[in-house]
C-alpha cells in the first residue's frame, strides 16, 4: 500500500469460519468390505499436516492470532488480525488480505464458507481499567504512579488495541465440532443395527425396559482415529442437515409459533446470559452430550400423534385440545405412561451456526423424528441475528433507533435476550456485535463471569477487614479451607448469594469453584503471579515465538 494512501487508525478484525467439506480422502461407512491396505491415521493425515504448515505460513506475516481446527470433515476457527481501513472507502470495501485468502482457499474456500466479521476496538480486554481512586486508567492526567516509568509503560500499553487472542494456534482434530458420537462399528452399513439410538426404538417398541436398551450405547467404543473418523460420519452434515432460516425469518417462522419446538444446542454456561424467547436448555456441559439429549428428547412425544399427512402436521384443532399447561402438552399412553403432544417443527441455533449444522445433520441421520417433520436451524447463529437486528434498526425508515442507547420504540425488540458467549476476548456480545461490558472472562474456567462479583469482591477487600475477614474465615466450610491450605498468595474467598456458591476473586468463579482441585487451583495462583509480573515490567505473557515481528 502507497504511502499517500489514506490510512484510518489501527484496529483488529475478528473473523469466525467455518465450513464442511472433505479435506482427505478416507474410508467411508457404506463400505462394506474389510480394509484392504492400511489407511493413515485421520488425525495424523499427511494432506493435513500439509494444510496446517501452509496456514501457519501464511497467516503469521500478517499477526493473525487465534484458533483454527482441521479435520476430515472440514475447517472451524475464529482468528483476529490487524485491520487498516482506508478512510476514503467504506471499511468492508478495503483490502482484507486475510479474509481474501482464506476465502478464496482453494481446498476450503468459496462461496460455502460461512464467514462473520466483527471489529474489535476496545483497549484491556474490551474495557477501561480503573485505579483506587476511580479515575479511568485510559486518561493519561487522572493516572498516577510511584514510578513514572512503569507508569509510561503500562498506559501505553492500555492505550494500545489489544489482541483478542493471545497466540495463533492451528491444531488437527477428529472433529472441527466435537459431537464425540463413540457409536458401534461392528457393521459399516447404515441400517438401524449400526444406530444405537434407531436400535432402541426397535427395542422399546418390542417391549424391552430403557434399562436393557441404554446399554446399547455403551457398547463396543472405540477410540482409534480411524474408528472416530468412521463414527463421525454417522452424523454428516454433507449428507443431510436441516433446512436453513434467515435471522429475517427467524422470529415469524419459530419463535413466534408455539408449536415449534426451539432448541439451544449450546452448553449451559453459555444459555444462562443470553438465549431466544421459549429456547429449550438441554442442560449439556459439552456438545458431545448433546445426541444422548436428544435421544431422550425424541422418547418424551407420542408420535402417533403426528399426522402423516402433507403437512406432516398435527391439525391445530388437535393440538389445541392436547396441549396443556405451559408448552407441549401431555396425555395417557395405555393408561400408564404419559407422552407429549409433538410439536409440528423443530427449530435449533447456537453461537454461529456450525454446531446447529451438525445437530440437525444428527437428528435427520438417527432417524428420531418422522422424516416428514421439517427441522429448521438459524443461519450464521445468533452472531448473525444480533448483526441483522442491529442493522435494521439503524436502517430502518421512520425508526426511532438510539444509537447510544439502541432502544427502538417503532420496531418489535428483539426476542434474543441478554448476551451471546463467544470465545474470545471478548467474552459475550450483544446487538450489532458490541463487546460486553457486563462479564469477564473467569481465570479457572475460561467461561462468563458476571464483572459485578469482581468489583464487589474488590471493595470489600479495599476497606479495613480484620474484624470481618476474622468472621468470614470461620464461616468457610472445611473442605475450602483444606482446598486452600498453604497455597501462597491466593485471594479472599467470596460468597455470592445469587448462585449459592463460593469463588476466588481472579482464580475461579461460582460455576467452576466446587470442581477445582487443589493441583489446578496452584497452577491457577502460579500462572497469576507471573502475569503480574509481566504486566508490572510490561510484558506480555503470552508469547508466540514464531508470529513475525515478536
């Protein structure tokens, strides 16, 4: 680029991807024949050992950080690199040499490479550091220090856009999203047989107890690469997935029909600060125990219910009359057992579509529901709704958008509410892709943390705490204290009342805590230290030796 170009100030773009195609050539389950020569193993294959050194090679010149994934069945990643918009063209419209590489890839480029870009901006993790005092970190005249060196050093450094990621990282996996299926593989053909959970079907409905079947899932699980790779493609969403829907469509097609089932196939922890309006909660830790969820799922509804006409719609009168309570209603099955009215649509979304994709490709695969009914999921996730929700309203005609405050009084709000997880720096975001300002990463887990339990935890540390830090410690139950015995440097234990829970003050939060070991909480309490350390010289911790330019 000239050197007369017009060059607007330095910022970071945020690019997530994904996108399933083939990367190797494997065996694949309709063969039914035995291996006839070795095979390499799927995660050591040398095309993606290849594809990995060529990535790393390219994207380090241009200070990418962040994670990529390469397996089989394609690539999945979110990445942030430098970004010098020109002044005198529209920010989208500049030369993005990283976003034109990889979508021009001629093993996974294209136009079904499922993009979403963001800007990032925001100094210190996306938000202003404040002294004792109060006064913000980020104005030079209101920050004070015993020595103006380090002084200089460190508002410097918060001046600086700082990286969303802290290293790049481009790993090999089984899975670019791990479904973890571990079915059988006694057969290669895809008959019931080889389905643990069409097998059940087959076995509940000869009269064999959930007890007896739900070993079926259990058994016979291998975990060789190749066996993994083999499973995976059990759920194949270049086979079958559900049929896509616009954010624009989104709201009129599912959320706002209460006969359409809305399934959040994120984990809890990402469900708690933000979801869709009657979305399901699975209740998963990881998206790999979310076939097994909806295995149980699909037993709960009497699918005789559910008319095989062209609609493959249970009539509304009908469904009217079953339904009752809240949700899906009930009714008597033989006099004994209840199921579910079933709904006449599933709908499913998560953070940016690529584990909604492979969901759907499960539920269509499996064969749980008739294979009439239509399964919908949100294209581009709930990153691409709050974007289009955003956008609509600064472009509507006649809107009364504040683009402070974002309040709309002449559109419908939207029926996303609260903040979307993603996993980086930025921690969660709301409509038109703006950083939170209301959570923080937690240092022992690496999920939400509500930013209020850190500033609270701060200014009851700030204030005279012999009389009650000598209270609280008696109050401590034993197995924290035993936890937390002779661990140097380790922060005030802290209560929170909403969640009932205990936490340490930049170690762990009330989710994690109860689950921390003491090895991991003296990792945690060493790791810290020497980030402090860093920061005080103004170093940073994290290092990629290889990023040019370090």
């Amino acid at each position: 680029m000239s050197e007369s170009t017009p060059i607007a100030s330095a910022e970071y773009r945020i690019l997530a991807l994904y996108r399933f195609v083939p990367l190797v050539a494997l065996p694949e389950l309709g063969n039914n024949d035995p291996q006839p020569e070795p095979v390499p193993d799927p995660e050591r294959h040398p095309a993606l050992k290849s594809l990995q050194r060529e990535l790393y090679d390219a994207l380090r010149p241009w200070q990418v950080r962040g994670t990529l994934l390469l397996a089989p069945e394609g690539i999945n990643g979110t990445i942030c690199y430098p970004f010098h918009a020109r002044e005198d063209v529209d920010a989208a419209a500049s030369d993005d040499p990283v976003f034109e590489y990889l979508k021009g890839h001629a093993l996974f480029g294209g136009p079904d490479l499922r993009t979403r870009l963001s800007v990032w901006t925001d100094c210190c993790d996306g938000h202003e550091e404040e002294s004792d005092d109060g006064a913000s970190n980020n104005d030079v005249t209101h920050h004070e220090h015993t020595s103006s060196q380090s002084a200089q050093k460190k508002i410097h450094q918060l001046k600086q856009p700082q990286q969303a990621f802290q290293r790049l990282k481009i790993k090999i996996k089984a899975e670019i999203v791990t479904m973890g299926l571990g079915r059988p593989l006694g057969h290669y053909s895809r008959g019931a047989e080889d389905f643990p959970s069409l097998q059940r079907c087959c076995d509940v409905k000869n009269g064999a107890s959930a007890h007896q079947t739900s070993q079926l899932a259990e058994t016979a699980r291998s975990t060789s690469p190749l066996s993994r790779h083999l499973q995976n493609q059990r759920c194949n969403p270049l086979l079958t997935k559900g049929q896509y829907l616009s954010p624009s469509q989104w709201d009129s097609l599912c959320i706002a029909d209460p006969d359409v089932l809305v399934i959040d196939t994120r984990n809890t922890y990402e469900v708690e600060i933000g979801t869709f309006d009657r979305a399901i909660d699975p209740k998963t830790n990881h998206f790999a125990e979310f076939p097994n969820y909806l295995e149980r799922l699909a037993w709960q509804y009497d699918w005789s219910a559910y008319k095989e006409s062209n609609s493959g719609q249970v009539e509304s009168g009908e469904r009217a009359e079953m339904r009752g309570g809240t949700g899906h209603g009930e009714h008597s099955q033989g006099g004994t057992e209840k199921r579910k009215v079933p709904p006449k649509a599933i709908a499913m979304f998560c953070t940016g579509g690529i584990r909604c994709e492979k969901a759907t490709s499960y539920a269509l695969q499996s064969h749980l529901f008739p294979k009439n009914m239509p399964i919908y999921h949100l294209e581009g996730g709930i990153l691409a709704y709050l974007d289009y929700v955003a956008k609509q309203k600064r472009h509507d005609k006649g809107s009364n958008y504040d683009e402070l405050g974002g309040a709309d009084t002449s559109r419908p709000k939207s029926t996303f509410h609260g903040e979307c997880f993603v996993f980086d720096k930025r921690v969660a975001v709301t409509e038109g892709l703006r950083p939170s300002k209301n959570y923080i990463p937690c240092y022992g887990c690496r999920g939400p943390m509500d930013r209020r339990l850190l500033l609270s935890a701060n200014e009851n540390t700030s204030g005279d705490k012999s009389e009650a830090a000598e209270c609280k410690q008696s109050s401590i139950p034993s197995k924290y204290q035993t936890l937390m015995q002779g661990i140097p440097n380790l922060p005030e234990l802290h209560y929170d009342p909403f969640t009932k829970q205990y936490y340490l003050p930049g170690l762990t939060c009330p989710r994690c805590h109860d689950g921390t070991t003491r090895e991991s909480l003296e990792r945690f309490a060493q790791r810290k230290e020497q980030m402090e350390i860093c920061e005080r010289e103004g170093k940073s911790h994290f290092r990629d030796g290889k990023l040019i330019g370090c």
